[in-house]
C-alpha cells in the first residue's frame, strides 16, 4: 500500500468469478483521483482465472487478495477490514465490483465524516437508468423493523440533496469510520449475504454512532450482476430465509415480538405457497432448509467479531 496524506482510506471490493466486472469498478475507483485512496480486490474463492485476469491488468495503482474459498460478503470484506485497521488506514470503502463510482463521490462522503458517525453511503441510482434511484438511506420500520423508505424505483427529483441521518444502509456501498468500527466490530460473518448490513447498522447506532446518507455523492449499481440474472434462484432465497431468521431473531426485541413473529411466519408460508403453486420446488426446498439453517445458528448466540 502506499503511504498518503491523511486521511488514508482503503477500497475494498470482493471478486466471485466476474473480473472483468470488477476491473470496471476498479477503473471508476481510480477515476476518483483521491490522493488518499488504495485499493485492494480481494477474490472470494473463485476457483477459475479470475486472479490471473486480474494480474493481467494489475497496476501499482490496485492490489488483490486471494482468498482459498468463498467465505460470503461478510467474511470476505473482514479480511480487507481487518488489513485496513493493521495497516492505520482512517476509513474503509467497501463497493460492491457491480457498482461504479462517480468521479466525485469519495470526496464528498469524507466531506461528511465525523468522530460520531460510524457509516455513510452515497445515493445509489441504477446503472441502466441513471436517474432511478436504487437506494437513498432507509428507515427502520417501528414494529417488524423492515428497510423502508428506500426510494427504490423513483424517479429522482433532486429535491433531496441535504445529507442526513438515516437508520439502515446497505452493503453496495459503504464509507466505514474504522476508529468507530474497532468498538463495534466487524461484519457479522454468520451472514453469508443479505442482512449483514442491516445488522452492522444497528449494531453502529446501539454503540452511539450515527449512519448518514450523502445525496450529493452517487454510485451506479448494475443490479443483479453479482448474484446472477435469476433473482429467484434457490442460493438466493435460501440466503434470504436464513439471513432473515438470524437477523429477527436477534432484533425482535428493538421492535413488537408478536408483531414481527406473526408477519414472518405469514410471509413465509406465502413464498413457500407461490413456489409450490409455481412448480419451483427446488427453490422453495432451499427456502425451507434457509429457515432451518438460520434457526439453529441464532441458537448459538451472537457473533464474535474480533479485529
């Protein structure tokens, strides 16, 4: 890594089989042009030529990981996390490889930066439409602690341009305060994906730190590319029952018990009722074995994460 002005921030993106991909989100990174800037690509287990690719069209400006299997999004971005803490870096950029940087977009996250603000994100828009928003901030939702309020899918009138506090951020895109991070922890690597994120936020604003959303900063996600083009497939819905169970069951309690028991059970016995009706009973077998799973790791009490 070299050695810059402070503040030093690390990116850190995890590569799964798509390095021509992520050397697209590593050309947006550079474009940046941010003095304080590193990069390293840590390839999750890929098992083809994805390292060898990306040596390819390795330069000083970009290092890479190479992890001997798949540990998921959370374990992978701890190894990156955990490097950036050793090394003395001030914040850490995780992207997705899916999603581009504008130009300016590091700077005006650090613009925001404070001792008492543990995350921020920028507004994400989709890649395909650039003024559809993907994400702006989200809401907790008081009784079954859903994402809320996210904008997906709206046009953006640009009417919102102020930062501000928000609840929940997701893992597209995310500017860590390391020093905040070493009294919360790292990722929860019990998730292998999907609800890590959310359970990192409320994890930052139960220690006091705030998370916030800088509209004036913009990402493009080319959504779906991480996780294929089928967004019903069985490794998705059985991440997501079993994310889900891990992540209720630990927050039941910040919401209403009963409430979010009774809405969980009734949205489960729904998506296995429209896969079966739909003849997707492999997918809806994954969903069931998700639940189970998740189940009985929440059982095993919350995760440890060391630095």
């Amino acid at each position: 890594m070299t050695n810059n002005k402070q503040p030093r921030t690390l990116a850190i993106t995890l590569n799964w089989r798509q390095p021509f991909v992520t050397l697209e989100c590593v050309e947006a990174l550079q474009a940046m042009q941010n003095p304080g800037l590193d990069i390293l690509v840590i390839d999750n287990g890929s098992g083809d030529e994805s390292v060898e690719t990306l040596r390819d069209y390795q330069n000083p400006a970009f290092e890479i990981l190479e992890l001997p299997q798949n540990v998921g999004f959370a374990a992978g971005n701890n190894y990156g996390l955990r490097l950036a803490i050793e090394i003395g870096y001030d914040f850490a950029l995780l992207v997705n490889n899916d999603a581009f940087a504008a130009p300016e977009m590091l700077d005006r996250l650090l613009a925001e930066t404070a001792d008492d603000i543990g995350l921020l994100s920028p507004k994400i828009y989709y890649e395909t439409e650039p003024d559809r928003i993907w994400f702006a901030g989200g809401r907790r939702q008081a009784y079954t602690l859903d994402l809320v309020d996210t904008g997906r899918g709206e046009m953006d009138s640009q009417q919102e341009i102020s930062s501000h506090d928000v609840d929940y951020l997701l893992g597209a895109c995310m500017l860590v305060n390391l020093q905040a991070a070493r009294v919360v922890g790292l990722l929860d690597e019990r998730y292998f994906f999907y609800y890590e994120d959310l359970d990192w936020s409320i994890r930052f604003k139960e220690a006091g730190y705030r998370i916030r959303l800088v509209p004036k900063a913009y990402l493009y996600h080319r959504v779906a590319v991480s996780t294929g083009s089928d967004m019903d497939s069985a490794q998705r819905r059985y991440y997501l029952a079993y994310g889900g169970v891990l992540f209720w069951r630990q927050y039941a309690h910040l919401g209403n018990r009963a409430v979010i028991l009774g809405f969980r059970v009734i949205s489960a016995v729904k998506m296995v009722g429209r896969l079966l009706l739909t003849g997707r009973w492999r997918v809806a077998a994954a969903y069931l074995h998700g639940l189970r799973d998740g189940w009985q790791v929440s059982k095993r009490g919350r995760f440890s994460a060391g630095l």
